[in-house]
C-alpha cells in the first residue's frame, strides 16, 4: 500500500509538532513534559502496531 500524506496532513503534523516543542520549551518542569511526549508518542506508534522498545535509551 502506497500511502502519501497530503499537503494538509503534512501541514497538520508539523504544527503537533510545533506544539510539541513550544511546550516543552515553556513548561518549568522540562523532563516531566518530555517524559509525557514520549508516552503519548509512544502510545501512537503502538496503535499502529510499531514495535517501540527497540527505540528506547
């Protein structure tokens, strides 16, 4: 299956990601926002069934 996002999903997750980075850079607590992003990171990695514990430190 040969699956391209659109301009509109590329637009989408590179404001998640914005998102993602502007809070981490606000929050007082860096490490526990960072741990968060990686949970929920995570978590939408294994609902599309990728393997993640390769991946962590």
């Amino acid at each position: 299956m040969n699956e391209v996002m659109t301009e509109k999903e590329t637009a989408t997750a590179l404001i998640e990601e914005y998102t993602k980075l502007q809070r981490i850079k606000a929050t007082p607590n860096r490490d526990e926002e960072i741990d968060y992003q990686i949970k929920t990171a995570k978590a939408k990695l294994e609902a599309l069934g990728i393997v993640t514990e390769n991946l962590d430190k």
